[in-house]
C-alpha cells in the first residue's frame, strides 16, 4: 500500500517501500548535460537535497546491478539513450557531513575518521582486488582501521577515487551531502580559523587536484563565497 515517508531520505528506500514519490529524476538530465566539473546545489534545509544525492547516486553506480528497477515507470526511463546510457555506468562515492560537527576541532577530526570509515566499509571489496598494489590495500586499511593521522583523513577521498578508478576502470562520480555543516558549527563553536584551513585543503585536494572523478556534485545550505573553501591556497 503506498504511504507517504515521512522523514525518508533515502532514495531506495523509498521506492522499496512504495512510498510516494515526486518525479524529480528528470534533474539527472540536467546533471550529465552540466559540463562543469563541480556542481554546487544550495537550497534551505528540509528541501529534499538528500533524497536527490541519494537518487542521482542510486541512478550512476555501476556496482549494483538492481538499482534499475527503481526507476521503473519514472521520467527518467523516457529520455533518450544519451542519459539512460549513464545508468549503472560510474563507481559512485556517496558521502554525508551532517555529522561531522563537534565543540572543538579535534573531536571534529574524529567524526571526519569516523565517516571516512563508514564510508570505506561500503567499499570493503576493493581490499580483494587484484588490480590494487599491496601498499594501495594498506593505505585503506588504515583508513578501514581508524588509524588515519590528518593528512591521510585530508587525502581520503581522493585515494578511494583513485582505487575506484582502477578497480573499474572508469571515472568516479562523487556525491557530497552536507558539505557546509563542519564550517558552519565551527564558526559557532570557536574554532573556524583551524576548521577552514583543514577545509580548504580537504577540498582542494578532493576536487580541484583530482584526475580520477567525472564530476562532483555538492549539496548543502550555504552558498560559496568568492574567496571558495574549495582553493587550497598557498
């Protein structure tokens, strides 16, 4: 029986459980046709900037052959080969911040390893790899095992990319939920001037220095200012 979820962000989910659901998947045009490396999606909270992630994410990973058939009977399904070519075709990184916030920054950093490690859990298979070298695999292992200093939490992202990248043989699509939420709560616990500094590196590092992602797409409720947190600086 359909029913409305409430509070459901997940796009999955969602479909699974015959939610309803309003037909937005027609924006994952818009996302293959956008020639920009980065895209920045800002709306208030509680705009459904999740549950699009979550979708675009679902609708790209080549790693899960099922995800087709939640978008059965969706606008999508209707465009032409150009966009529906895409499904199931990129090694996706999905990844959320909401919850990298703390009352001071080292407490921050370790919410950062935190998701960093939940986040490579969902990619545990790569360690059985043959197309990775043995130091690769120990790189991620000391991710996987909460044992990253600051620089290797900084190169996070980028070293799953590159693996994604090898293992499949495919640029990597990258979703990053909540990008805004560390810097804000550092402003308003006292401690922006050493947060934004990491930020800038973890970003510039991630996007602006990284070959092996097709595109970036960035959700979150504040705008970038001129000066981005997405240039490492000198």
């Amino acid at each position: 029986m359909t029913g409305i979820g409430i509070g459901e962000s997940d796009f999955k989910m969602l479909r699974l459980k015959d939610n309803y659901y309003i037909d937005k998947t027609e924006y994952i045009k818009h996302i293959i046709d956008n020639q920009s490396k980065v895209i920045l999606i800002t709306r208030p909270r509680r705009f459904g900037k999740t549950l699009n992630m979550s979708m675009l994410k679902y609708y790209f990973d080549c790693t899960d052959k099922y995800n087709k058939e939640l978008f059965e009977g969706l606008k999508i399904m209707e465009a032409e080969e150009k966009y529906t070519s895409k499904m199931g075709y990129y090694p996706c990184i999905y990844m959320t911040l909401k919850d990298v916030a703390s009352t001071d920054f080292e407490k921050m950093l370790l919410c950062l390893k935190t998701e960093l490690v939940e986040l490579y859990i969902n990619h545990v298979n790569l360690l059985k790899s043959e197309k990775l070298l043995d130091i690769e695999k120990e790189m991620f292992s000391t991710i996987l095992n909460l044992k990253a200093n600051e620089i290797e939490m900084r190169d996070g992202l980028k070293l799953l990319s590159r693996l994604l990248y090898k293992e499949y043989g495919k640029p990597v699509m990258l979703f990053l939920d909540e990008y805004d939420v560390p810097l804000q709560t550092a402003y308003v616990e006292g401690y922006y001037d050493e947060a934004v500094k990491f930020f800038k590196a973890f970003y510039g590092t991630t996007f602006k220095d990284n070959p092996y992602l097709e595109k970036t797409v960035i959700s979150g409720v504040s705008r970038v200012a001129k000066e981005s947190i997405f240039s490492r600086g000198k």
